[in-house]
C-alpha cells in the first residue's frame, strides 16, 4: 500500500513545486522587468514607479486637452520623484502602495481587450484610460478614493509644469534664473522624451 502513494505523493510534490517556480517567476517579470528609462535620475521613485507615473499622467491628461502639453510631456514623474523625497517615510510608503495597486489591480480589474490584464504600464493609452475611467466611477468606495488620490499626485505634477502654468497664463513668459521653477531637473539627453 505505501509503495502506490509514494510515486503520487512525489507527482503531486513536483508538479506543485513546478507550479510553484513558473508562478513565482511570472509574478517577478510582472513586477520587475522591461520598465523603460526614465527621463532624468531619479532621487526616490524606482523605474518601474516612475514608468506607471507616467502612463498615468499620459492617461489623465492625453495630448489634445484643454491645455496643450500633454501628461506625458510635463515630466510628472520627474515632480513626483522630487515631491516623495520631501514626504515623511510613512506618508511615501503609502503613496509607493497606491502606485503599486493601481499599477497592478489590472488582474482583477482588466482593461478592455484580451490583454487588459497586463500591468498599468504596458497598456495602450486607450486601456490606461479606461482602466482609470473604472476606478473613477467604480461602485466601490475605497476604489474611487484610490483613484482621487492618484488624481491629485499627477495633477500636482502637471501644474507644476513650467509650460503648463504659463498656458494658463500662471506663470511668467520667461522663468529667471534662482526662481522657484528654475529649480526643474534638467533632462539627461539619453533619456529625452516627447511622449509618454
């Protein structure tokens, strides 16, 4: 009798044990791997942080508004990056959970289309804007919070924008030397982007 359960018990043990490695390597690639750069070096947000930031702000604020430069021309991740780094530990522990939630709440919360289950930001803009639309108008509470709050980081970001303030007519034509604004990063050449 215990000779028929031995080579079962070994099946079940490989078999889970193999289950096991591929699912623990999935989720490595989902969470780690093939972020792009990101536009200049960052103080606080990690690549991959900095990758959603700015698929979402190419979401929220699409070339074509109201306001020309689009989300993923203002360097939002760039703000936010430099706005984490002023934040007590606990306060930019929250903010790093919400970005990792968004980011990944797409397994249970597709985006329309066959692979709307992939992270934020892999996305096409057409599925990060309807990933984000579910959270805005979700049944959920806690869901809408989640998404007002990330609408409030990127906002502060985007106004943040040298040319977005003066578009708005916020902000000087010309930006001096040792003001507030010309504090902004520089862009590392390497990294320079127009879009998102």
């Amino acid at each position: 009798m215990p000779s028929r359960r031995y080579p079962t018990r070994v099946l079940n043990e490989t078999v889970g044990g193999g289950f096991a490695l591929v699912l623990s390597t999935w989720v490595l690639v989902r969470v780690f791997w093939g972020h792009a750069p990101p536009v200049a070096p960052l103080l606080s947000l990690s690549r991959r942080e900095a990758a959603f930031v700015r698929a979402a702000a190419a979401a929220i604020f699409p070339a074509g508004g109201a306001v020309s430069p689009s989300g993923g021309e203002a360097r939002i991740a760039v703000h936010t990056d430099r706005w984490l780094v002023q934040l007590e530990p606990r306060v930019r522990l929250l903010v790093r959970l919400l970005f990792f939630l968004v980011e990944h709440a797409t397994l249970f919360f597709p985006a329309p289309g066959l692979d709307g289950f992939r992270r934020f930001s892999s996305l096409r803009l057409d599925q990060c804007e309807a990933a984000l639309e579910g959270w805005r108008i979700s049944r959920l509470a806690p869901r809408r919070l989640v998404f007002q709050g990330l609408r409030a980081i990127v906002t502060m970001g985007y106004l943040s924008h040298p040319p977005v303030l003066r578009e708005l007519g916020l902000a000087p034509r010309v930006i001096g030397p040792g003001g507030a604004l010309a504090n902004e990063a520089p862009i590392d050449p390497r990294y320079a982007e127009t879009g998102p």
